[in-house]
C-alpha cells in the first residue's frame, strides 16, 4: 500500500504540471467553496474543470493530507499553511515573513485572550496562526483577521474554519480602509457544524464605516502616514 503524502508533496506534485502558485491558489479557493455547503457549488465545479482527472483527485487526496496533519495528534489548531507558502510560493517577497508559531504562543500568553473580551483581531494575520495561537488559550471567542494579500486571507479563513472557530476574515487592506473579498465563519443554521459564507463590504465587521469626509481623505492618493495624521485629527 503507497504511504500517504504529506499536504506539501501533493501540492508540489501538482504544481509541476500547472504551476505551484496557481496549485496553491486553486486548492485554498476549492477548500473555501467545499466549505460553503453548496453556496459556491458551480465556482468549485468551474476550478475542477481545468484540472485532469487525476489530478483533481491528487486535489482530494491533498485536503485529506492536509486535515490528517491539522489534527495535530489530537490537539488540533496547527497552521499547515504558514511555512510552505513562504518556502515555494512568497519567497518572502514583499515582506511576508510570518512570525513563527511559538512566538505566536508567546504573544498570545502574553496578551491573555481570556483576560480581557470576546473578540480576537489580527488586522494583517497571514496564515491566522497569530488566531490559532489565541484559540489555544481561550476557543470561543470571534476571530477576526485581514489582510492585503487575497491567497493569505484564504488561508485564514480556512485554518479558523477546519479548526471550528467562528469570526470573520477579510481580504483587504487594512490601513486605507479598501475591502476587496470577505467570508464569515458561522454555525450552518441547520446542520450546526462551521461553515463560510462569502460576505459583502457591508456586512463586514472590519471595514470602518467612515464619514464622507474621513473616506474623501483617504480615496486622495497620499502617503499612509498623511491619513494617519489626518484621521488622527478628525476622530
């Protein structure tokens, strides 16, 4: 019998053929719509289309892997994700290096979740495992996480969703307010487990809801430092 592979190998096997980054992008998208509960049926159908067939079932095989290694023996709350993508696809560019998950745990005893609220928010979380490092302390509260790069919110998203925590993930970029995509982790009204719901620039609890004025400032193409000042003065 062919020993299973790990999340990593799958991807890489795949992404020989198509192109890893694509690989990569294609199976967070695939996941988040299997994780809607039929809401986004045609878009996973449309993705699976232009892969061969058994590469689409590598792509099964791969979510597999990849849920074998988030139980974590049992303890659950690994982030899968965070290390791979800065080894085969970020390479670091742009300044994506995520922090490593035992500082995450650090952080995370340091603040104290349980101390001070019900909410958790990482306004440029990566992977989530500054949310997963908090969930480890203190489960039910909302996690809230956002960040500017779309294929790092899906990983969020993910990650709290696989992990059974509810909240919020937004691909956005925090700091001018500009929301792109959106998804909501909540209990299926029916059958009670955690699933996504693709959420619009209103629904979301991330977005400021700002002033004509406050938004004006910051649609003007200045520098991030000119809006700080500015709306520091205007709040």
């Amino acid at each position: 019998m062919e020993q299973l592979k790990s999340f990593s190998q799958y991807i890489q096997q795949i992404g020989y053929k198509y192109g890893l980054h694509s690989v990569f992008e294609d199976f967070l998208e695939m996941v988040v719509c299997a994780l809607s509960l039929g809401a986004k049926e045609d878009r996973y159908h449309e993705i699976v289309r232009n892969l061969e067939k058994p590469d689409a079932y590598l792509m099964a095989e791969a979510f597999g892997a990849l849920v074998m290694e988030m139980d974590n023996n049992g303890e659950g709350l690994k982030d899968c994700f965070g290390d791979f993508y800065l080894e085969y696809i970020s390479h670091g560019h742009n300044g994506q290096f995520f922090t490593p998950e035992p500082v995450c745990e650090l952080m995370a005893r340091m603040l104290n979740p349980a101390g001070f609220g019900e909410r958790v928010a990482d306004c440029c979380c990566g992977s989530g495992r500054m949310l997963l490092a908090a969930a480890k302390i203190k489960r039910d509260c909302l996690f809230f996480g956002a960040d500017i790069d779309r294929t790092c919110a899906m990983m969020c998203v993910t990650n709290l969703c696989l992990n059974g925590l509810l909240g919020e993930v937004c691909w956005m970029d925090t700091l001018m307010n500009r929301f792109y995509a959106g998804w909501r982790i909540e209990l299926h009204p029916e059958h009670g487990v955690p699933y996504i719901r693709e959420i619009t620039e209103a629904e979301s609890c991330l977005v400021l809801k700002l002033s004509e004025k406050k938004q004006e400032i910051i649609n003007k193409k200045v520098s991030v430092l000119e809006v700080s000042q500015q709306l520091l003065l205007e709040f």
